[in-house]
C-alpha cells in the first residue's frame, strides 16, 4: 500500500507543477523517481526515456506508466497514470472558463513567462546529466560529432525526434555487437597463441 501511495503523491506533483507540457515534467518525473523515492537509477532513466522516445503519445504518460509498471506491476501503471494526468484534467475542467477569460491579462502572462526560465534550468541541468554519461561511454569526440548530428537532423533536416533516436539505438545496438565480435576474435586468436606456446 505504501508503494501505491508513494506513486500517487510522486505523480500528482509531476502532473500538477508540470508546466510547458511533457519535456518540462521530465526533470520532475526524474526527481520523483530517481532521488526522491529511488525507484530507479539514473542510467535506467535515461535509458527509458530514450526508448519512450521513440513510441507514439505523450513522453510523461509513457514513463509515469513504465515506473508504476516497474515499482507495482499493471495496478501501479494505472495508479501512476491516473495520478499524473487526474489533477490537471480536474484543474482544466475546473478552472478554464475562469483562465480564459483573462486570457489576454498582463497578470497570466507574467505567471506564464516567470515559469519560463525555471523549466529552462530544469531542462538545462538534465541535459548536462546526459551530456556527462554519454561522454565516459562514447568519449569526448564521439559524444560532440553525436551531439553535431543530433543538431542537424533534429533542427535543421526537422526529422522526427523518434526517428533520430530510433537511428542512434540501432546504430549503438549495431556498434555494440561489431566490438563484441572482435573481442570474441582477440579471445579466441589469444587462446591459440596460448596453445600453440604450450605445445613448444
């Protein structure tokens, strides 16, 4: 029961002081379940949120669903869900009419414009976090002619963000598997020496 709590009282809060849509809740949804409550580690959330990346519909739904799924099972999915997406849904419902109609009021769009750098900062700081993992895997020069191309296919070419991840994923998956090859390679010429140094 404690895990079911825990996950409605992390998301409500995601959901309720996630402002800018999606890509602003992620810094949120990483606090909640990295630091706060620990239920995973920093590399598996970067890793789920790059895979979630390459699915269809809403970045913060697919991974409220995928750590309720992980910390409780199908029950906690639909707790983290319902627990993200409930207090906003209530708020719009509830407060739109009364929002509209000061639409174009300076006072709405000041509170607008204040959040505004906080969610940049937030975005910022986890951008680094990523920065920093990808270059002790890749290295320096790896990770900046990754971080080159992901600028030029995402801002300039304008393709699809699943799609250039979907291309990173399989390019690593690829890679992975190349190096693997040649390590079993060196293995294996490695033991013949070996063999052959034991015969003489």
């Amino acid at each position: 029961m404690k895990r079911y709590l825990e996950l409605t009282i992390g998301f409500a809060r995601t959901g309720v002081t996630g402002y800018g849509g999606g890509p602003a809740t992620i810094p949120l949804i990483e606090y909640e379940a990295v630091k706060k409550y620990r239920w995973m580690t920093e590399e598996e959330f970067g890793e789920t949120l790059a895979l979630a990346n390459t699915l269809p519909g809403p970045i913060a739904t697919k991974m409220a669903a995928y750590i309720g799924y992980k910390v409780q099972g199908v029950v906690g999915a639909v707790v983290a869900i319902l627990a993200h997406v409930l207090p906003s849904l209530i708020g719009m419902v509830g407060l739109l009419g009364f929002l509209y109609s000061f639409r174009n009021s300076p006072i709405v769009s000041g509170m607008v414009e204040g959040v505004t750098p906080v969610i940049g900062v937030m975005l910022a700081g986890l951008a680094y976090k990523f920065f920093e993992k990808g270059k002790k895997g890749l290295g320096i020069p790896i990770m900046g002619a990754s971080v080159g191309l992901c600028f030029v296919f995402l801002e300039l070419v304008k393709v699809h963000p699943g799609i250039v991840i979907a291309l990173f994923l399989l390019t690593a998956f690829f890679t992975a598997m190349y190096k693997e090859k040649e390590k079993e390679k060196r293995l294996q010429v490695n033991t013949e020496i070996e063999r052959k140094e034991k015969r003489l």
